[in-house]
C-alpha cells in the first residue's frame, strides 16, 4: 500500500477551490521488525540481518522520530495535533484491513498551510521516518461541519466525493 499520495491525488488536492480550515484523518499501521513498506527486511528496522527487536528499530519508534518533527512543521504553520489515538476495535469493517495502530486528526488552517509544509526540504527530511515507520496508511483530508451531527445537518450526497460521481438520482 502506498505511504504517499499520488501525483494524481495531490494534484487534485492542490487544485481543489475551497477555502478554510482542513482536517486530515490519518490511519496508521506501523511497520513490524523485520518488514519494510517493500515487504523486505531492513536493518534499519531490526530485519534479520541484525536480529535486532529493540522499540528503537520499530514502526512506532521510527513514526515518533517522524511525528516530533512534523508536529513543529504543522503549529509553524498554524496547524494543531486535534487528537490523537489507538484503535480497540473493528466495529464495522474488515478486521483483518483494518487493523490500524494509531488515529489522528491534524488541522491545517488551510490546504496552502499542509502543501507549504510538505513540500518543504525539512519535511522531505522527516518524511524518510514515515516511509520506514508505516507499512500502510489513508490519509483522508476533510472539510469541517460546523453543525452538529445528528442535528439538522443537511449533507449534500450530489456532490462528487471519493468514489462517487455527480448526479441527479438519489
């Protein structure tokens, strides 16, 4: 599974019109000793040439080298860690995909404020923790919903959206 977006994906993403804040939920699932995002042992992450298992050489281990700098990047710009947590259990959906290690939720004042950020050389720098620390992850950027869920919040299901295309019948 892809640990960057696409060309395709970023650019639709830098081209998209809205204005305002962005909220990215990320799902996380870290690499293991032993595997790479290549599914080949590395020692770097404790593959067998090393026999290593110390937390250093985990996905977790290589992820927070990744996240403590990012984090700087992302309040630099006026960003903010929303939440941050571990997954207990798969309540609906495919127990064995989706398997995540950590959620988090990161604002970005506006989608100038992430791709200023990671397009960055520093980011370019930490970005090689994430490449080893995930063997898999989605990345879903999200426009806020001012109301309340549950109240008279109208979403509006004609528009096109991830895997859905734009049409009149409901």
């Amino acid at each position: 599974m892809a640990i960057t977006p696409t060309k395709e994906q970023f650019t639709e993403f830098a081209h998209g019109t809205r204005d305002g804040e962005v909220v990215m939920i990320n799902l996380l699932h870290f690499a293991r000793p032993g595997d790479s995002p290549a599914g080949t042992a590395t020692p770097a992450q404790g593959g067998a040439e090393t026999g290593s298992t110390e937390p250093e050489s985990t996905g977790a281990a290589a992820y927070r080298d990744y996240s403590d700098q990012v984090i700087k990047m992302v309040e630099a710009r006026g960003g903010r860690v929303i939440w941050t947590g571990r997954p207990e259990h798969v309540l609906i959906g495919d127990t064995e995909n989706d398997d995540w290690d950590l959620v988090a939720l990161v604002s970005y004042p506006s989608r100038s404020a992430f791709i200023d950020m990671v397009t960055s050389p520093n980011y370019g720098e930490a970005h090689t923790h994430r490449e080893r620390g995930l063997d898999r992850t989605v990345l879903l950027a999200c426009e806020p919903l001012r109301a309340m869920v549950g109240s008279s919040v109208s979403v509006d299901s004609d528009q096109p959206g991830p895997g859905r295309e734009a049409s009149g019948d409901a």
